[in-house]
C-alpha cells in the first residue's frame, strides 16, 4: 500500500523518503519588529495525532486520519509503526496532509529503543499491542526533560486489567496471555496519557471498564470520537467518568484530527506581541479551556469567525496577569511558556505558577538573554514587563519554550538565532512556512 510522494507530499513530509535524516545542524535566525497580518491555519493537533495513529493498531481494517500535522513526533511515530508491520499510504489534499494506515499484519516484538527516547507518547503503544496482541515489550519511553511523569498510572491501570508487567533493564515486558478484562480504575490524577493508554486498552477488553478521575482535553473527546467511529462503545468523554463497553470488533474509520488547541494559543500570543492582526483559520476558541480569558485580560484580542479566531492586540495594550496551569479545563501547561514570552512585554508585573511539571522553567534563562525581567521562586515565575527584548543566540529546550522563543524573537530588535530546532519541530507543522507566509522575517540556515 504504497505509491510514489508528490513533491508537495514530499515538501509535507519529508520523512517519506528513504534517505531523509532530521537535520540537527540547522539554526533558526528571526528578525523582529514587523507586525504579522494575514491567514494562519491551525494545523491537526500535535497531542491528539499520536494517539490516533496508534489507535490504529487496534483493526485489521483501514483507518484514516486527515489534517495531519507534518511534524518530527509524527515522522518518529511513523518509523516506529512501520517496523511494527504497519504499512501507511500518505496523501496530500487541498485540506492538508492524510495518512491510511493499515495494520493487518502486526508484529508485537521489540520496539526501537533510539526511536521510543526520542517521543513519549511512545508509551501509548503498551495499551494497543496487549489488547490486539496480548503482549508489548517496549523500552522506557523519552520525550522532553520537563519532569519526571512517570508511568506508575499507565502500568497499574493495565494491571486492574489483567496484564502482567515486568521491568527491568529499561525494558517494560507486558503480557496477558488470558486477555484483558474490564475494571474499575480511579487515575490518582488525570493523567491525559494514561487516560488514553487506558482507553486504547479497554475498547478490546471483555466487559465494562470505568475510568475515574479521566482527563478531560478536548484530545481525548477527539481519541474517543475516532474509536467510536471504529466501533468502539465509549461514554462519558470530556467528563471525570470515561465508561467503556469492550469486546466489540473494530472496524475501519475515516477521521478529522481536531484542531491544534495549544498552536492556537501561541499564535494568539504571535498577533498581540508583534502588533499584527491574524485570522487563526480552524481555530476553535472553545477549546483554549481557562486560557481564553486570561488571554483577554493578558490583552491578546480574540475574535470568533466563521472561518476561526481573529487575534490582535487589545486597544489597552498588554497586561500582566497571574496564571496557574491546571488540567483541563484549566490553563495549559503547554500553554505556560508561550504566554510568558508575550507577558515579558506586558505593563506591570504577572506570576506564573506551573503546578503540573517540575522543570518546565527552562526557557527563563534563555528569555534572559533577550533582556526580559524573570525570577523564579520555586514552582512560581515572577515576569515584570520591559519595554522591548532585544536578539540573541538561545537555545531550545522542549517543544513549547522553542514556541516562546520564537515568539520573543519576532518581538525582539535585532536577530534572534535559535538552536535545537527539533523540539520546534516536533510539536509545530510547518510554522517557520506559515509565519513567513504572515510577513515574519524568520528563516533556516
């Protein structure tokens, strides 16, 4: 199930071809000071993709997914999939890129290690193999080095299921040689990971599972909705309590990938620092949870359309705020780093507390460099308002403080370069194309 890529397939996902390497040599060099205006479309969300390809595995049958996001996890996740037999047939449509995904031969042995460091949503594979194979072995899962989420959730709630887990040597051996049954689970936080982990299991379970305290992002609604049109029988998404009746015979599916919520937000932040005005095609204002209105009273501009979200600066200028992240439907975590970037250049003084990863200051440091005003207390970042940033060489540290820096950098005077543009890469469709499409001067070298 393979044809030869267009080269606007190519240019999407340069990943299709067989000898393309990600390029860590490249820098990113912008040049503030130009307000942005013009069209941005939301690409399909980077943290509801991962999950959906992987539901894949659960049917012999087709399942397609479209508006894709061509981003690094994607390429990672689809190397991994292909080594575990999966064959893929990718598209590209006036609408954006579609993936169908065929998974009849699936082979559960072992998993790259290389490829599983590089991505964490790699642990959602655990899930899907136990209930299509009865058993996934899998190393220790990486991802960005903003905390220590561990995967306590994902295996005890695959225990209360019926699998049998071993670790050791950095390898997690799972098993259930009986398959896996329903139970009743109650997630001591509401882990979004292990929420689909879980759920990614139970549609194949016997019986009945509940899931308390389940995650509520709109990812998840989107994950349900994609197994339901599979067959799967599942009540509750975007509540505390996911019930899901298990057993049936999936089949295959066609599905939309729900819009980008946390690109949303950084574009957002784009308009309102740069002074621009820019119509976030496919955005849905809905789905920014708690970040909505602290956007408004930061002075970010935010106006529904039929095609998207309008944004801008307020007429009042920004203002600092006090943020909390929270699971949703509070503020995002993902959401922290961006928003502080345009808070550097707010009026007056803002905190922000990040309550949900330990490390996920990084980027105060290389902000620093840019001039803004950021000590951190702990848990809490304390930004007052200066009048401008100014360019320097930074560095990427995780997916979303490779958004803030870009978002500082086309506020900035001067140029800004930046290193470690594949964690940019990993969370961003095409964003560098996209914003230069809106009049940034931001280019790779």
């Amino acid at each position: 199930m393979t044809v030869l890529p267009s080269s606007s397939l190519q240019a999407a996902a340069p990943w299709l071809r067989a000898d393309w390497r990600p390029d860590s040599g490249q820098v990113l060099a912008v040049r503030g000071g130009r307000p942005l205006e013009g069209v941005y479309p939301i690409s399909g969300a980077k943290n509801a993709i991962l999950p959906l390809m992987i539901s894949a595995l659960l049917t012999p049958h087709l399942v397609t997914l479209r508006n894709v996001p061509a981003s690094l996890d994607v390429a990672v996740l689809s190397a991994l999939l292909r080594r575990l037999g999966t064959e893929m047939h990718w598209s590209m449509t006036a609408s954006g890129l579609s993936v169908t995904l065929s998974a009849d031969r699936l082979q559960p042995g072992s998993i790259d290690g290389e490829l599983v460091s590089r991505m964490r949503a790699s642990v959602l594979l655990l899930g899907a193999l136990l209930a299509r194979c009865g058993e996934a072995r899998l190393p220790m899962p990486g991802g960005d080095a903003i905390g220590l989420r561990g995967i306590d959730f994902h295996l005890a709630g695959l225990r209360a299921m019926g699998a049998e887990i071993e670790l050791a040597s950095g390898l997690i051996e799972a098993r259930a040689p009986q398959g896996l049954t329903g139970a009743e689970i109650l997630l001591p936080l509401p882990s979004v990971g292990a929420t689909e982990n879980l759920m990614l299991a139970a549609v194949a379970a016997s019986g009945t599972t509940v899931i308390r305290n389940a995650a509520r992002e709109p990812e998840i609604v989107d994950l349900a909705h994609c197994l339901g049109a599979m067959g799967a029988k599942i009540v509750g998404a975007g509540s505390h309590v996911l019930t899901i009746e298990g057993g049936a015979a999936l089949t295959g599916a066609v599905h939309d990938v729900v819009p980008d919520r946390i690109e949303l937000g950084t574009l957002a932040c784009v308009a309102a620092v740069t002074d621009g005005e820019i119509l976030l095609r496919h955005g849905r204002a809905a789905h920014l949870g708690a970040a909505l209105s602290a956007f408004q009273a930061a002075g970010v501009d935010l106006c529904e359309e039929a095609d998207g979200l309008r944004a801008r600066r307020a007429p009042g200028g920004l203002a600092g705020i006090d943020v909390v992240t929270q699971p949703y439907p509070g503020f995002a975590t993902d959401l922290q780093a961006p928003t502080m970037a345009l808070l550097t250049l707010a009026k007056g003084a803002s905190a922000i507390t990040e309550t949900l990863f330990e490390q996920r200051f990084l980027h105060v440091g290389e902000l620093r460099r840019m001039g803004a005003d950021i000590a951190v207390h702990g848990r809490t970042a304390r930004v007052r308002g200066v009048a401008g940033l100014h360019g320097a060489t930074v560095a990427c540290t995780d997916v979303r403080a490779a958004a803030a820096l870009v978002i500082a950098g086309l506020a900035a005077d001067g140029e800004t370069v930046l290193t470690g543009l594949d964690h940019l890469d990993r969370g961003y469709d095409r964003i560098v194309d996209k914003l230069a499409a809106c009049g940034a001067d931001i280019v790779r070298r």
